[in-house]
C-alpha cells in the first residue's frame, strides 16, 4: 500500500512531493525514495522522519497493530496524519487517539476508507442522498478477497477487512451501528482450520436500517466488493465490475480483480488528492478519526458476538444523541469557528506542504515513505496545528503557517456534544 501511495503523490497527485522514506528494509527504502525523484530522504526510522522538519504531514501504511503508536506520534509532533485502516487495532486505542486529537483542538488525522472515494460507491451515496431510492432501510454487502493475508485470524478478519463494510454501511446509511450478529464458518479453504474464513455480520442501525454483509477471505476465484442499498422507494446496485461485460458462444462474463489495488485504483488516487487539497485548504474532510473510532467500536462488538454466538448491543456512542449528523454538525460548526486567514493572522498564506508515509507491504517488510520539503519546491505550505484553543499552527520551513480547523473547548465539549460518556 506504501508503494502505491508513494507513486500516486509522487506522479499523480498535485501539491505535494514525497520529501522522505523510511523502511525496515533499508534498500526498499532507498529503491522507493529514488522512484519517487529527486532529495527524497531516507530516514533510519519512523520516529526521525515523523519528527523531522522538512516533513508536514505524514502517510501511515505499517501493519496494523503499529498504526495507533506512530499516530499518537503524529499527533505529539502536531503533524497532520493519513493512517491506513484500521486507525488501531481495539476501541481503547482509537478513543485514545481521538481524545489526543480533541486535546490538540485540530483535526488533523484522516483514515484509508478509500471506498469512499471509489466512483460507483460515490454514485450510490448520491443516489441515496437525493433520495433517489426514498428513505434507506437496508445495506447489503460482499466482501470477498481471493486469499487470506498470512497469519489472519477470525479476529483479524473482522479488524482489517470487515471494518471497511462497517464504515460503508454507516457511511451509506448516514446511521450508526446499534446491535450486531455475527456468524462464522471454516471453509475448508484456508489452511488454519481454526479461522472462520466466512463471516456473517448483520446490523441493526438507526432509523430503522437493517444490514447484512457477507465476508469472506478466501474466495480464491479474486477479490470482488459489492453492495447493494435497498430503500423504500427503490434499490441501487453498484455494477458487478470495473470492466464491460463479454458475451461469446454461449457465454456472458468479465473478469475479477485479483485484488483491492486493481478493484480501486481511481478511488487510491482520489483520496489522496482530496486529502492534499484538504490540507492546503486547512480543513479535512475525508474520513476521520471518530469514523475510524465508530467502526472500530463495531469491530470489537462484532468478536464480542463471534466468540458468543449471540447478538450484542454496541453500548455507546452511536445509537441516540451520537448521530453523525450531530456530530458531523458539531465538527462542521467548530470549524467554521476557528478557520482563520492566515492574512488576518498577520502570517503569509499558504507555504510548503510535506508528507511522510510508513509501510509495511504485504511482504511484511517495514517502509515509509512520503512527503515534500517546503524549501526545495517553492509549493504552498500546509497548516500545521499547535495550540489546544483551535486551529492550531505551526511554522513551515519558510516561517509560514497556516490553520486547519479544530475544536474549541478540548475534550469534553466534544464528547458531549457527540453525546458518549463512555465506553
Ligand atoms: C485489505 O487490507 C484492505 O484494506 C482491502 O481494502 C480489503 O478489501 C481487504 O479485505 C483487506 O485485507
């Protein structure tokens, strides 16, 4: 994932540059950082290239029990952080990590839900707003990769797979997650005759909206991600594939993707432009770290109800007052309060903007990478965060700074406005 975050911010996206490296292996590294031009630095570690100052935002692709520590570092340095799913591994973590990010009084993080910016998924999520297919009631989903990454367990399946239908489904649904069931099965498929390779999950949502998702890791034949969103007045299905349909001598069909980098190449590139230009404009609006929390919390219920065998309730923050609606209202108000000219400040505009990533492919070989270096480019720089008061700042290479949108008043304000108490 590293590798195609690198190429995509080094040849395709405009607004940044890849400034910096780092990986466990150190040629990787090195091989990277040439690819991606010219004084591209290639750091020992993730810690000198999250705290170096030629880096102003930083790209996350390391496994991901290792995602919630190098994002607390992010938040520590006041670096605005693109993290790979899972943004951590349990619920405990991600509140952690979303309490940082209110106490810093800035948004600054955003999550790899790159289903969200996947054309069709877009296209439903119109349809469904416009009210196109009337009022929403029922989301359903398949999720089938051709094979288990190494080491998966029933647990990590529902952590590193199943988290990218949950956050469709709210996301899609504009509800929160209530009540979970989740069944799973050994195929036969897989070589650890423990893993539940296929698992059921179904949903109960506000507003009445029911879900039903099927994930499966093992499906052999490719990867496929489908769904379908039923509504009172109608149904939208997004297209079985990226490619048309061959109908020959009896035969109608179209190939399969192998996997989610083939199935979603637009939406790889998508985010990461949306994401640059969010931070040149001081306001993040892809995915954030209260999603990746929301989700993760259905995560850990959903283990709850594998291990079980019986539905369990999600306890918080989600079913009355912890609408998205609600809280997304409080974020958008909180940043329209605090986003501020960098003129009216008595700063200059926009300077510089540098990203750094960290990678641990599929190979399981630690790499990071990322980033532009103000000084050398002459690019605008980005907003960096600093104070706890809101829109924070934080100077760029050239003594410039710029605001990104944040919270008011610290923690509690939010949570409360987000109507959790717990958990
Ligand atoms: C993988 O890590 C991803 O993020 C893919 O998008 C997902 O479809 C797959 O199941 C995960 O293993």
């Amino acid at each position: 994932m590293g590798t195609r975050h690198a190429e995509t911010l080094s040849a395709t996206v405009s607004g940044a540059r890849v400034a910096g490296v780092t990986d466990l292996d150190r040629s990787r590294a090195e091989k990277l950082a040439a690819s991606c031009g010219l004084d591209v630095m290639v750091f020992e570690n993730e810690r000198t290239l999250i705290q170096h100052d030629g880096i102003d935002a930083v790209v996350i692709t390391t496994p991901d029990d290792t995602h919630a520590g190098l994002v607390m570092e992010c938040l520590q340095r006041q670096k605005p952080v693109f993290c790979e799913k899972p943004l951590a591994t349990t619920v405990k973590d991600a509140r952690r990590i979303v309490e940082a990010e209110v106490e810093l009084g800035t948004k600054v993080i955003q999550v790899g839900f790159m289903r969200r910016y996947d054309p069709q998924h877009l296209d439903v999520k119109d349809a469904i707003d416009s009210g196109a297919i009337g009022h929403p009631v029922l989301f359903k989903g398949t999720h089938r990769n051709a094979e288990a990454a190494p080491g998966s367990s029933s647990e990590s399946i529902l952590v590193n797979s199943a988290v990218h239908d949950l956050d469709s489904a709210r996301w899609l649904l504009g509800q929160e997650i209530e009540e979970v069931y989740v069944h799973g099965t050994n195929t036969g498929a897989a070589s650890d005759g423990e893993v539940l390779d296929l698992q059921v999950i179904q949903l109960k949502l506000g507003g009445g909206c029911l879900a039903n998702i099927e994930v499966y890791v093992n499906a052999g034949y490719g990867y496929e991600v489908d769904l379908e969103v039923v509504g009172d007045a109608g149904t939208i299905h997004i297209a079985p594939a990226n490619a048309p349909v061959l109908r020959k001598q009896r035969y109608a069909g179209h190939p399969v993707e192998g996997n989610w980098l083939e199935r979603f190449p637009a939406a790889y590139v998508l985010e990461m432009q949306r994401w640059i230009e969010n931070l040149r404009d001081g306001q993040l609006t892809g995915p954030d770290a209260w999603d990746s929390y929301t989700s993760l919390l259905a995560v850990e219920t959903c283990i709850g109800s594998l291990h079980s065998g019986t539905k369990r309730p999600l306890g918080v923050p989600s079913a009355r007052s912890c609408t998205s609606e609600a809280r997304r209202g409080f974020w958008l108000r909180t940043i329209d309060r605090t986003r501020t000219s960098g003129a009216e400040d008595g700063m200059e505009d926009l300077g510089d903007l540098t990203l750094l990533g960290v990678d641990i492919g599929t190979t399981h070989v630690k790499r990071a990478l990322t980033t532009k270096t103000a000084a050398s480019s002459g690019l605008p720089t980005v907003a960096l965060p600093s104070d706890g008061s809101g829109g924070g700042r934080v100077r760029g290479p050239r003594g410039r700074a710029h605001r990104l949108g944040g919270y008011p008043a610290g923690r509690e304000a939010v949570w409360a406005a987000a109507g959790d108490r717990g958990n």
